[in-house]
C-alpha cells in the first residue's frame, strides 16, 4: 500500500493520500518520476492531504515538495514528522 506520494527524490516533503496514519506506522512512499518507493516511520499521526517529512531539517533549510521550494523550515522537523504551517512558512514574507 502506498501511503505518501511524491514528485522527485529531491523532495523533503511528501503527501499522505491515505486516511488514518498513525505514529508507529511504516509508511510507503512513492517517488513518482523514479517510479521508486522508499519507507518512512511515521513518528506523528499525520492527517490525509497533510505533509510528512522524509527526512530531518534543520531551521533554515528549504522544503521541497513536488519540485518546487514551498518555503523554509522554522522549527526542527524529523523524518516521519507531520509537516505543517506550525514549522514550515512561506518565504514571501
């Protein structure tokens, strides 16, 4: 079962596409352009349509989802961490 899906390998971010991901759980995630998937362990229960990091971040660093810089990381992130507007922000302002 595919529980995360993603763009490019270069992504920190995928999203769940999947309902009811629970802390704990061994997620699948499904690089599309490398048609690949690789395994994060969920460490938050993390809502469908939400972010989950694929891999730790520092304050400072930018996200990428779906290829695109969707802004910077403002409190540390683990992989397996729900990723969200309490620790990523938009770098427009």
């Amino acid at each position: 079962m595919i529980h995360i899906v993603l763009h490019e390998s270069k992504d920190t971010v995928g999203v769940a596409v999947v309902e009811g991901i629970k802390a704990g759980e061994r997620l699948n995630a499904w690089i599309m352009d490398d048609d690949e998937v690789i395994t994060v362990l969920a460490k938050q229960d993390i809502p469908i349509g939400h972010k989950v990091a694929l891999k730790d971040m520092s304050v400072g660093d930018t996200v990428f989802k779906y290829g695109v810089d969707i802004g910077r990381v403002v409190a540390p992130i683990s992989a397996g961490e729900h990723a969200h507007v309490h620790n990523i922000k938009t770098k427009r302002w």
